[in-house]
C-alpha cells in the first residue's frame, strides 16, 4: 500500500472511528474495493491530509455539503466525526440552521433528526 492510502487510513480511523473503517475495508469485496481504496487515498489521504485547514472546519464544511446532498447515512457518519474532530452540539446546530436557508428546510429538518440521535448516542457512549 502506498504512503497516501496510509495516511488516509490514519486520518479516517481518526474521524470516523476504527470500527467503522476496519468494518468498511475488511467487508469490501471484489465490487467495491476499489471504491474503498479510492476514497481512502483520495477524500482521506489527499484531501483530508492537507494542512490548509483544520479538521474541524473540513467537518463543517462536510455537514453543509452532506445535507446539500441529503445523504443522511452518510450524514450520520459525520456528525460523529464533527464530534470526534472538536465540534459542539451548538456548532453543529448552527451548520444546520445554516443549511436550512441556502439548502431547504425539508433537507435541514433531515439532518437535525439524524444528527440529534447521533449526538445522543455519542453523549450516551462517551
């Protein structure tokens, strides 16, 4: 494996969780390890890996985008990263209010409720 795959590994077994990423490498198949390998190296490593911002503004930056998307499981892994990367129960209510304006409301009050039973199960598990 090449130093940048190493890197993001490092980086996403930082701010999603080792369980989360071992699960997601080791259950990879022939279909989508390539997918794996390719966001590990590139979101991760690369991107993620760079000093230009911290992780805790590359988290917001995230959870704007991700509710753009309405991707709420992808959502949920990154309320949990925000957490983990220093982000507050507030901080992260306001990204979601903010999103409520330049993304919608229906999109917003998706990603309140999942962020709210992840940050309970983070405050319950912490």
């Amino acid at each position: 494996m090449n130093k940048v795959f190493e890197k993001g590994l490092e980086i996403r077994k930082e701010v999603l969780g080792n369980e989360y990423v071992e699960n997601s490498i080791n259950n990879a198949t022939d279909f989508n390890r390539e997918l794996q390998e390719f966001v590990t190296t590139y979101c991760w490593g690369e991107v993620w890996g760079r000093d230009g911002l911290p992780r805790k503004t590359r988290s917001i930056i995230n959870l704007a985008m991700i509710t753009a998307l309405n991707r709420p499981h992808e959502l949920k892994l990154h309320v949990r990263g925000a957490l983990r990367n220093g982000l507050t129960e507030d901080e992260i209510k306001e990204v979601l209010l903010q999103t409520a304006v330049y993304c919608g409301v229906p999109a917003a009050i998706d990603s309140f409720r999942v962020a709210k039973q992840v940050i309970d199960d983070y405050n319950l598990n912490s």
